[in-house]
C-alpha cells in the first residue's frame, strides 16, 4: 500500500498541466465559415435597413404642394425615384427638362424596376460574399436605363435628350434608387441611336441558350427519379400577376393628366392610352374609372371602391368572373351599386380576350361611376382617329357616348340601335367602310354611290342607302357644303361662327327601321329665324382656273410622274390665251390618299416659302422628299384667312404669296450610331454633324 501510494504521488508530481485556449482556437474550419457569413449577413442587412430608413427621412420632405408630383430635395443627385416617389432638385433645370427627367422616373416605377433593385439587393444580402452578385446588380441598372431610354427616345428630341443625360451624368445617386444621370452615359447615348436588334439576329439568340444547354446535358450524367402525384379532382386557376400599369388617381380630367405629360389625346387611340388605369374624381362631383382592358384586374378594382365608397357611397361590383388557364381575366361581369338605394345598374359582361385585342389599339373601358348630369353606366371605348366606337348594353336613350359637335364620327352601338354621327369635314369614305361592318352584323346594307369631288380631290356629294331584308330602307343625297353654315348671333352681328349639321345614320335591331337624317330640331328653328347662312369655302390655289393647256388631268400625271421619282417640288410652264406664258409650281406630297397642290405665278418669281415656321429659299424647297412633309398650305393676299394666318405667325410678308410647309416628326430609331469619343466636346460635335445630315 506505501508502495502504491509512493508511485501514484510521482506520477502526479509528474503530469502536465492544460493549457488554456482562446475560443476562437477552439473553433473548427466550418464553425468559423458559418460564423463569418452570419457576420456579414448582419452588416449587409443593417447597410440596407440604413439605405431604405435614408430614403423613408427624404421622403417625409416632401411638401405638401399639388403642383408637384415629385419630392423636392437638396441633396447631390438631381433626380431619382423609388417605387413611384421621384425625388428631384429642380433648381437647376428648366420646365422642360424637369418634365423629362419626371417622365424618365415614371417610367421606372410603371416598369417596376424598383421591385428589381430590391429583389437584387436582397440577393446581395445572402450572397454578399459571392462578386457575381455585384456585377448583376450593375448590369440590371444599366439595362433600366436602356429600356425607359428606348421608350423616351420616341416622345422627346432625342439630341435634347441626349444633353441632358450628358448634364446630369456627374452628379452621384443613391444605390437603391433610380438615377437619371446613371453612368455609363457613352453607353446610354449609343442606344439612344441604335438600330433595334434585326428579328432574324434575335431568333439566332433565341436558339442560343437552347443548344448551348442541350450541350450541358448531353455529357452530363442523368439520373430519372419518376414521381407520382394524383391531381385533385378539380383545380381553380388563380389570377397570375401580369406587368400592368399601376392606379393613377386624379382630381381633374384624366384628359388634362394627358395634356400635362405631352402625351396625345386618348380619341387619338395611340401608345398612350396602353397606359390608361386612372380614377378621376372630379370637383364637381364626377366619378369615372378609364383603364385599358390589359391593365384592369381584381385588385385596382378593390381600390378604387375603396377610395370611393366612403365619400359617394357607390361601388365596381364585381357579380361574376373567370380566368383561362394562364390566370388572366377570360370574362368578367361589372355593374356600378348605389350603396345608398342598393340599386344596381344593368350587369355589362365583358369578354377580356377580346377587350384585350382592342386594347393593344388604344381601346378601354369608361366606367361612369358617379355623374350630376346622367346615370353610371359602363362601356367599352375604341377605334381611330377617323372613327371612335361606344359599346355599351343599355339601350340608346341612356348610353351616353360625349363627342365635340363639329368635329364628331361617332359609331354609338347600343342594346336596341345603333347609330352613326358624323359631321361634314369629317365624312369620308374610307370611314363609312368602317361603319358599313357594323351594319351588316345587325342584317342592314349599307350602299355608297354617286360619290363626286371636288378638282382637288376632296368629297363634294354622295348617295347613301340604308336597308334589309325585312323592307326597312333609308336613303339621302348627302351634298357636304350642305350641311355647312355660318351662325350669327344678336349681340355681335360682326362676328360670325362655323355651325355645321350633322349627318346622322341609325337602326333599330328591334323594328328594323332605317332612317338616315340631317341635322336636329334647333337647327331647323335657326333656319327658321334666318341665324343660318350659307357656308362659302375660303379659295385656295386650286380656285384659280387652270388653263386649257395645263388641265386637271394633266396636273394629275405631273404629280404622278413626281410621285415615282420622289420628287417634291417642280416648276412647270403653262400657256394661257389671256395671260400668255405663266409657271406652276407643283408640291407633291408622299403617302396614298396625300393630295398635291399647285401655285400659278409668273415666270421666274417665286413665293415666300416657309419651312417648319423658317424663312427658306427655294433651293432648300427642291431638296425635300414628299415623304418629309406632312402638311402644304398655299396662301395669296386676296384670301379671306390671309390676314390672321399672318398674324397668328407673325410673319413679316408684305401681300406676297406665300407656301407654308411642315415636316413630319423624324424618327430617330432610324438614325444610324455615332462614333462615341470619351470626350463631350467631340461627341456634341458627333451628333450635332448626324442631326444636320438627317434634317
């Protein structure tokens, strides 16, 4: 036992002692991994949180003025936007360049690319420690700038525009906002002039992708896994989310809305009403909801009842709805409740397939929620600038189709009639073609005959018959200066105003009626108490006579014969019996259906020629292409307009003759790309060369 114990006391004298080790030691190669990303994911994340808190402070600056639609800030960077709210320093732009740079940051929020800076600096977040993530992060900003580029090229001068990049490109920005002045602005300014990408070279990219991964897969080892799952007996698609244009909510018109952003008028049926989703609540008490079909979903229609239920006590209802199997809108069925009553207006079933199509054309929807002058209804609103469409299922005496008296071509399709207005400057023939579809689907004929025109190519008369099957027939003589007069009214017998009458085309579906009419009741009373005069046309050059030698006919062929050989201007001699040699000059404009005009005027004089407002000489008159110009109008000291037309642009004629010319708007996709220079001057020098060669 001594022993034992001896021994055992050696060995503990004997025994080392541990060593204490720090922590970070005694951590593995994956412990420290995982404790290095958890670190840097708190970083990243705290340096978002800080960037959004920065933009959420900017944007409690805002101020509470109207006149504004973007946020007014000090800061370095001149304008930028996040989720629609546009942060701007207007100090140091102009009204013009202001409305740009607030259109340009629109845009990004109607493109939602603020949903894709955040998704990206969300990635970020995760991903901090791969570098891929933040060459991603530059090249989705790039291609946000190139894409609202591409779509402002075409509404603005694209060389204003292009300066005005060039303005703003050094001032810094915001990572998590869309900045005007984005770099790099060589780059931008190369697409601004760009010819888009050919069809035939996206469809060689197209088969890229595909055959470069069906060469991945074809050395890559597979393994089949087959899964079995039983589908439930019956599915409900759902709504898919589409890229739509969001809610714009109004206190005017959304016509002025239009006006303010230079954007065309939505009779016009262009591009801008693809972004019709407005909610317009008017002072004086009118309610309506404008969308394009392609932009209208559940969720817009669930706001605007919001906005308007409280104040007016009406609703959208929505009674019935479906969705094909992609999970968009197939049919719905609307109406418009009065809370109060809990009366609802008669249910307008729409077929959103259809509506759709017609919406790529301009068409949308008017949905009349509340109006003091007539009751809600809702319809469905298309066609051109020659010719707007009103389909709605109420019958004629309550839909409500507007339209401008004088300037009115309104196809009105109701539930029990429909009828066709058109006043005189703006009946044609092509449009009655339009108009003769419409009638045929309801089992009428409509027929044009007896058509005769003017010398200068312009409808004078016509016959129209009206009829079908069941012996509703309706037929009238239509001569156009007809149905033009001159009003004039008691307390200023001086002036007088154009008043025309409009020719009115209607059926019944029910009766089958044909009636084709002229003008109304009020017209026949001013008739009556002699307020109307005959409506004489104001000459133009094509009153003067033409000599015998130089008839109609033959003015015709020369215009022909420019026609094909692109020719705009030429000088053509003529004899007269009385006059003797005289010279025409002849303006042959491009385009089928483009009427030529000609001056008679005395040999080797010449007009004053104007070209988009400018005093030019003939020899710049003569290098223009008929398809340049959009407009030609001839103007001598004995016409009646001559004197306001003067005025009006102030021009600085002494009773000469004159020939006023407008160009059409040139289309800068077609403009081929400039060398790029790293330096400003030498590329201002680039473009202002490209421009002058085009013009």
């Amino acid at each position: 036992m001594k022993s034992s114990g001896l021994i055992s006391s050696e060995l503990n004298k004997n025994e080392p002692v541990p060593e204490k080790k720090h922590w970070l030691a005694m951590l593995t190669w994956e412990q420290g991994s995982i404790g290095g990303y958890v670190i840097g994911l708190l970083v990243s994340l705290v340096v978002l949180t800080r960037r959004l808190w920065k933009i959420a402070l900017l944007s409690k600056k805002r101020q509470n003025d109207v006149s504004k639609d973007w946020v007014e800030v000090s800061e370095p960077f001149t304008a930028a936007s996040f989720f629609g709210v546009v942060f701007m320093n207007s100090q140091a732009l102009t009204e013009e360049e202001t409305q740009q740079v607030l259109l340009h940051e629109q845009m990004h929020a109607r493109l939602f690319h603020s949903v894709d800076v955040l998704l990206i600096e969300l990635c970020k977040v995760i991903l901090w420690f791969n570098p891929a993530i933040y060459f991603y992060k530059k090249s989705l900003a790039e291609i946000h700038e190139y894409e609202v580029d591409a779509q402002l090229a075409a509404r603005f001068d694209a060389k204003t525009y292009a300066y005005l990049i060039l303005k703003l490109a050094t001032q810094s920005s915001h990572s998590l906002v869309h900045s005007f002045g984005k770099h790099p602005v060589t780059n931008r300014i190369h697409f601004l002039f760009q010819k888009p990408t050919s069809a035939m070279k996206k469809l060689l990219y197209a088969f890229g992708l595909p055959l470069g991964v069906a060469g991945v897969l074809a050395f890559a080892p597979r393994k089949e896994v087959l899964v079995y799952n039983e589908l439930p007996a019956t599915t409900t698609p759902k709504e898919v989310p589409a890229k739509t244009y969001p809610l714009r909510v109004h206190d005017k018109h959304v016509w002025w809305y239009f006006k303010q952003q230079n954007m065309e008028s939505m009779e016009a049926f262009g591009e801008s009403n693809l972004t019709l989703n407005d909610l317009c609540m008017l002072e004086s008490g009118g309610v309506y909801y404008v969308v394009n079909p392609n932009s209208m979903n559940l969720k817009d229609i669930a706001e605007v009842n919001r906005l308007i239920g409280n104040r007016w006590k009406v609703k959208v209802e929505v009674l019935e709805h479906s969705f094909d199997s992609n999970g968009k809108l197939d049919k719905i069925s609307l109406a418009v409740k009065n809370l109060k009553t809990n009366q609802s207006t008669k249910p307008e079933a729409i077929d959103m397939v259809k509506a759709r199509e017609l919406g790529k054309q301009g068409g949308y929807l008017e949905i009349s929620i509340r109006n003091p002058y007539w009751k809600p209804q809702i319809a469905l609103i298309y066609g051109d600038k020659s010719l707007k469409i009103s389909q709605c299922t109420k019958n004629a005496k309550e839909h409500e189709a507007g339209g401008v008296a004088g300037e009115m071509s309104m196809l009105k399709l109701s539930q029990d009639q429909i009828k066709y207005t058109v006043y005189p400057d703006k009946i044609s023939i092509p449009t009655l073609q339009k108009v003769q579809r419409y009638f045929k689907e309801a089992g009428f004929e409509l027929k044009i005959r007896d058509e005769k025109y003017t010398k200068e190519g312009e409808l004078a008369s016509l016959t129209l018959d009206l009829y079908n099957e069941n012996g509703g027939i309706a037929f009238y003589e239509v001569v156009l200066d007809d149905l033009r007069h001159v009003v004039s009214w008691n307390n200023d017998k001086g002036k007088k105003d154009r008043f025309d009458e409009a020719l009115i085309l209607e059926i019944d579906k029910i009766t089958g009626e044909a009636n084709i009419e002229i003008g109304s009741d009020w017209t026949e009373s001013m008739k009556k108490h002699g307020r109307l005069e005959p409506f004489e046309p104001q000459k133009t050059a094509q009153d003067e006579r033409l000599p015998d030698e130089n008839s109609y006919t033959e003015f015709n062929k020369i215009v022909q014969e420019m026609r094909s050989k692109d020719i705009f201007f030429k000088r053509v001699e003529i004899t007269s019996k009385t006059d003797g040699i005289k010279e025409m000059l002849i303006f042959a404009r491009g385009g089928e259906g483009t009427a030529a005009t000609g001056l008679v005027i005395g040999m080797g004089k010449s007009p004053i020629y104007y070209l988009d407002g400018m005093k030019v000489q003939e020899e710049v008159v003569k290098s223009l292409k008929p398809s340049y110009i959009k407009k030609v109008d001839i103007l001598e000291p004995e016409y009646n307009r001559y004197p306001a037309f003067v005025k009006k642009h102030k021009l600085d004629v002494k009773n000469e003759k004159i020939v006023w010319m407008e160009r059409k708007a040139f289309d800068f996709k077609k403009v081929p790309a400039p060398k790029l220079h790293r330096s400003t001057k030498k590329f201002r020098k680039e473009i202002d060369k490209l421009l002058s060669q085009q013009s």
